[in-house]
C-alpha cells in the first residue's frame, strides 16, 4: 500500500493567515493526488483533485501543487469557515489511500 | 445535484454482519461511475472499503477482502455494502461515495453520503 504522510498534524492560525499542508507519498504517484476538507460531523468534501485543478465551486483561496512524491494545499487567506480537518489522497493505485488528516484551528 | 443517501442498522452484534445500502439521485448507477465506501472509526482517519461498477467489478482493500462484498441494485439505482465477521473495530461512521475518473488512474470522491455510524456492540 502507498502511505500517504501529512504535516503538520495540527496547525493553530488566525483569519488572515496564509496556511500550507503538505502531504508526502511513500512513492511516486504522478499528480494523482487529491484534497477534502472535512468539518465536524460532516462528510469530507472535494477541494482540489489532480494535484492543482480546482474543485467547481471552491474558492480560489485554496490551491493545490506537486507531482511525484511532494504535494502541498495552500489556503491564502485563512477564512472562519475553513477551519476543519483536510486529508490528502492518492488514486495512483489501490487500495486508495489516505493522509491521516490536519487540523486546522483557531488561534 | 448527484446525492447519495446510506441506510441501514446502526448496530450490528459482534461476529454479525453489517449492511448498508446507498441510494443515488441525480446520476445513473449505470454511468461510467464507479460507487464507492469509505469509513471513518470515531475521531480517526479514512479507509477506503473498495468500489463497484454498474457491471458488477469490484475493486476491495485487500485489509477487508476476505470479509467485503458489494453489490449494484440498477433497478433501485442503489449500490450496497455487506462486512461479515464484525467486532468492535468495525465501528466507524460509513460513507459512500461517487468515484470520478476522468481518465487512467485520475480519480475521486465527489460527491459523498452524509455517513452513518454504525456501532459493533452486544
């Protein structure tokens, strides 16, 4: 299985902020790499897929780079409603595998 | 607007079996789509259970091959999940999900079920 890494695994920021998450795979998966964000009590929702390409209906304060084995989601400036956890995926082979999440919380 | 929509117990006895049934709006099941479920034990991360297409193929996390089965209801435009030989590490909150794939190995979740818990309890 390809071990998907996340770091931080909790991060404090303030509104305003700009906020990267950076996720690590154990191999190479191309650009096969998505990003959701899951709030409390809800279902994870898609923000970028493909590495960099934008979900329809994401604010373009969310961004998504990398290709191989480093990826990052950068938020540029943090917003109260983007306080959650987001979790990296990979799709380059089964089974699908998971980051094991960030948590990102108020300052 | 796609939505899917889990149902079933939310309790299941320990060595029984768990199963749940997605029921799809705003898409074919028969669709170049695969359906698939993701758990999410209690403040923890995401598993990926495994995917199944309108035909019938299925793709399992080898973790729970040996207790998966997945199956496609077209007439209900439902798909389903059934994990035998439950415990207590079972317990997680399920959701199903429409795989996107645009092409090769490009592929996602979007959108999701809501998720239900379901608890492995006697």
């Amino acid at each position: 299985d390809i071990q998907m890494t996340q770091s931080p695994s909790s991060l404090s920021a303030s509104v305003g902020d700009r906020v990267t998450i950076t996720c690590r795979a154990s191999q190479s998966i191309s650009r096969y790499l998505n990003w959701y964000q899951q709030k409390a009590g809800k279902a994870p929702k898609l923000l970028i897929y493909a590495a960099a390409s934008l979900q329809s209906g994401v604010p373009s304060r969310f961004s998504g780079s990398g290709s191989g084995t480093d990826f990052t989601l950068t938020i540029s400036s943090l917003q109260p409603e983007d306080f959650a956890t987001y979790y990296c995926q990979q799709s380059y082979s089964t089974p699908m595998t998971f980051g094991q999440g960030t948590k990102v919380e108020i300052k | 607007q796609v939505q899917l929509q889990e149902s079933g117990p939310g309790l299941v006895k320990p060595s029984g079996t768990l199963s749940l049934t997605c029921a799809v709006s705003g898409d074919s099941i028969s669709s170049s789509n695969w359906w698939s479920w993701v758990r999410q034990p209690p403040g923890k991360g995401l598993e990926w259970i495994g995917e199944i297409y309108h035909s019938g193929s299925t793709n399992y996390n080898p973790s729970l091959k040996s207790r998966v089965s997945m199956s496609v209801d077209k007439s209900k435009n439902q798909f389903s999940l059934k994990l035998s030989s439950v415990t207590a590490a079972d317990t997680a909150v399920y959701y199903c999900a429409r795989v996107v794939a645009v092409a090769g190995r490009a592929n996602w979740f979007d959108p999701w079920g809501q998720g239900t818990l379901v608890t492995v309890s006697s």
